[in-house]
C-alpha cells in the first residue's frame, strides 16, 4: 500500500510538472504534512546545511519550540525523527550535559552552516544565540558548548559569515542603541558566564525588524525593517563599524498587500544571501496568521545585492509567487497537493543550498519548500579578469578609464607575489558602496569592472590593499 502510494504520489508529481513546465521558478517539493514528513507543526523557518539536508524549526509562542532535522529529503522522505503531531510541551533543551541548560523558546529565526552547526535565535530569559550540531542523525549540544546570551531585549534575525562572525537582531528597537550585535565565531566564546561583548553594533533607528542577511566577509549586512515595508543594507566592516547604504534601496509595492484583509499587511521578513550571484532572497508575508482569503498571498523577491534592485524586469524571475503556484497546483489557497504544494502560504523565511535552489517553509502549512530557477540566474558578483602577460615587479593602481564615466569604468592593478587583494570603492563620507575584490589572488595583473549605474552622480574613491601595500585614487561619476 505504502509503495501504491508514492506511485500516485510521483505520478501526481510528474503531472504538475508536465504542466507547469514553463515556469521560471517551480517548487520541486514540500514535505507533505502530516506523515510520513511533515514537521509536526508551526514552521517558521529551516537552516540548511547542504542539498536536501536541513533542519526545520517548529514554534507556537508559550507552547512548543523544537527542532527536526531532515536528510536526503523529498516530499515523502526525509525526516529522521519526529516529536509528533501537534504536541503541546515539546522544547529543545540546550544542555553541557551538567546543570547549564537553556530551554530553547519563542524562537523565529535559524541559520546552518557547511559544517552542520546549527544557530538559534532564542528567546529564553537571556536571549541566548544556542547553538546545536546536526550529527548522526539528530540535532545535538557538543562540546564546547558554545551559546551567547546578548541581553534583555527580544531578538529575531540571525546570520553566520563565512568567517563564521555570527550576527543577531533584537527585534523592536525603540529606545535601543546596540540593536545589532556581531559575536566573534564561536570558537572564541568564553566557555563560563556566556556573556562575551559583541565585536561590533549597529544602532538602528527606532522601529520593527526581523530578518537579517550578511555577505560572506561580513562587509555587507540586509536588514529586514518590517515596520516601514523596506530592507536596508549597511556596509562597513566588523572592525571599522558601519554605516547606512544609501546606494541600496527596495520598498515593497501598493501591490503587496494581503487581499481582502487591510489591517494584515504584507512586510519583509526573512532574508537570505546567495554568494555565488550577489543575489538577496527576501521572504514577504503577514506576521499576523491570514484568513482564508489572506492565504492568497506570500511571496519571495529576488534583489541585486548591490542596489535592491530586481534581479529581472522579468517579475517571474525576480519573484515567486508561492500563493499563486498553490492556486496553480490545487485550484485553492488552502489546499496541498501533490507534494509540490504546501497550501496556506504563509513565508516567514527563506535560505540557499549550495546549488543556488531556495528553501522556505509554509507557516500554517507546516511544511518546507524546495524551489529551483529553471535556467541561469543573472550574475551581481563584480568579476576580476586575469590579464595575463609578463608577472610584474612591483605593485601598482592604475587610474581608472574612463574617466569621468557613466555608468561603468575599469580599474586595473598588479601584484608581483600571491597574496590577499582587497579592491574596495567608497563615496565621499567613506562608506563603502562596493567591494570588487576581497580574496586571494595569484601574482599578475588584473582588471576589475565597476558598475556605478545606481549611484549618484559625484567623487568616488577606489583603494587597493594587499600585504604590504596600499593605494588610493578618484573618480568621478557624472550621470
């Protein structure tokens, strides 16, 4: 009967995509709620580790707040245990194994790293980052124990670096200065007290925020602002601090509200940074739980990472409309179906693998999603050539060409030995508006491409620092 069952499953499946076959963006799977895979009830959000391995995170305030992880998942398969279905009294317990314990609650945000740890936002009495290891199957505390409580004020938002630098948001900031705080990696953490200071903060003005996105080196962070419909970016740097972006900007529209339900509006939630393409995933719903009818909406927006612009003109490669695909699917809002529709859209949040498909969940359908771009994304990362030719004998920063210029100009430079570049632009205030290079690079010359096409007219400056050297120069943009 099971195997019957999975016939009509795949059947159904290869049905939906046999018609839908055209979409830019198709959802290769949810879990099907409720067995054999669903997650057992309210899920906010999932932290990937790798393709198809991830762990979800279950929460309804005051009454349950757990993790399930899951391996090698589709729609039927997957889950490696479960607490069960709708279970009131189920908590994730942090523990050192001794008398540190912390019961993991009220949390609505998640992060997964390769290495398969998991960080939670919690909403214990410290407000503690915990942080669990997905390992043999289960989702465990290993030594050294690591977890960070960051104070009295609720927190939301949670990201990890690639240099592993772990960021957090408190969630209402009235009245607040430090409302983000970036944790050195957690390797670094006191193992007594769990109170380290944060390495750096951010003051945000008063209001609503929820998401947090950061790029790989840490010298771009996205700020979901709920309250004003917008995410935000700052740049800067852990050290040197940070400032607001005022080259990137994305609102929502008139267009994103929640039908038939005017006091349930639409605002930014998750947020989610792909490396690879410089591209910004920014899950869209209602914190308030829909009607019937405000299940008609829940939408994932795909930004430039650079300027908040689209990533297309195209709106059905620059959003999923995971309400409509539920339509699409089952003829209904409130319907699964097929196991590539989850039903009750609902999207708190949103995450990548490494292969550039996106994740979310269904809230009020208790499933996570797989999405997959059926093509190429466009590409936002700022590429440097190699040049070629004979290996220079010193460094150099050539001055840009041309110049002035509008919108693009070029910048090429030379390095005579192997060694870290760091090829940065800053406007006149010294906040930085681009990084076009920020790695290893192999002795040689080089060419970098700078794209100022959302940027306004004036002096820019671009520097080169590699170990032991360092160079400035102008430009100037004149549109």
């Amino acid at each position: 009967m099971k195997l019957l069952s999975r016939l009509a499953v795949l059947a159904a499946v290869v049905s939906v995509f046999a018609t839908y076959a055209n979409a830019q963006w198709q959802c290769l799977y949810v879990t099907i709620d409720d067995n054999p895979n669903g997650t057992g009830d309210r899920t906010v959000g999932s932290a990937v580790i790798k393709e198809d391995m991830f762990v979800a995170l279950c929460m309804r305030p005051g009454t349950r707040c757990y993790l399930i992880p899951y391996v090698d998942a589709d729609s039927l398969l997957g889950r490696t245990y479960t607490y069960g279905y709708a279970v009131s009294g189920i908590y994730q317990i942090w523990t050192d194994g001794g008398f540190d314990q912390v019961t993991m609650t009220d949390a609505f945000a998640l992060k997964g790293t390769p290495d398969s740890l998991i960080y939670v936002a919690s909403n214990d009495a410290e407000h503690n980052v915990l942080v669990f290891k997905y390992t043999n199957d289960t989702v465990t505390v290993v030594d050294p124990f690591p977890r960070q409580a960051t104070g009295t004020n609720s927190i939301f938002g949670i990201d990890v670096d690639g240099d592993g630098y772990v960021y957090v948001c408190n969630d209402s900031t009235t009245g607040q200065t430090a409302d983000l705080k970036v944790y050195a990696p957690i390797d670094t953490w006191t193992p007594a007290g769990h109170a380290d200071a944060p390495v750096q903060t951010i003051d945000l003005p008063d209001g609503v925020y929820k998401g947090i996105a950061v790029n790989q080196n840490g010298t771009a962070v996205y700020i979901s602002d709920y309250g004003n419909r917008r995410v935000v970016r700052y740049t800067g740097s852990r050290t040197g601090g940070y400032a607001l972006d005022a080259g990137f900007s994305w609102t929502i529209g008139p267009q994103d509200t929640v039908s038939g339900v005017p006091t349930k509006r639409a605002g930014p939630i998750g947020l989610a940074h792909l490396a690879s393409k410089n591209i910004l995933a920014v899950a869209v719903d209602s914190l308030l739980k829909p009607t019937t009818t405000g299940y008609g909406f829940g939408r994932i927006y795909l930004l430039n990472g650079n300027t908040g612009e689209p990533i297309s003109t195209d709106t059905s490669v620059a959003m999923i409309d995971q309400a409509a695909w539920n339509l699409w699917v089952t003829g209904s809002y409130t319907s699964a179906g097929a196991g590539t529709a989850s039903g009750y859209a609902a999207t708190m949040d949103v995450d990548w693998d490494e292969n550039e498909n996106l994740y979310s969940q269904s809230m009020y359908g208790w499933t996570v999603e797989k999405w997959k771009f059926n093509g190429t994304l466009p590409d936002f990362t700022t590429g440097v050539e190699e040049l070629g030719g004979e290996l220079p004998s010193g460094y150099t920063l050539s001055q840009n060409y041309p110049n002035p210029f509008n919108p693009t100009t070029t910048i090429e430079f030379s390095i005579p030995q192997s060694g870290f570049v760091s090829l940065r632009v800053f406007d006149l205030l010294g906040r930085e508006v681009a990084t076009l290079a920020d790695e290893v690079k192999a002795a040689g010359n080089y060419r970098a491409t700078f794209d100022a096409r959302n940027l306004p007219s004036g002096t820019y400056f671009y520097s080169l620092k590699t170990d032991g050297y360092s160079s400035v120069k102008s430009m100037i943009l004149v549109k």
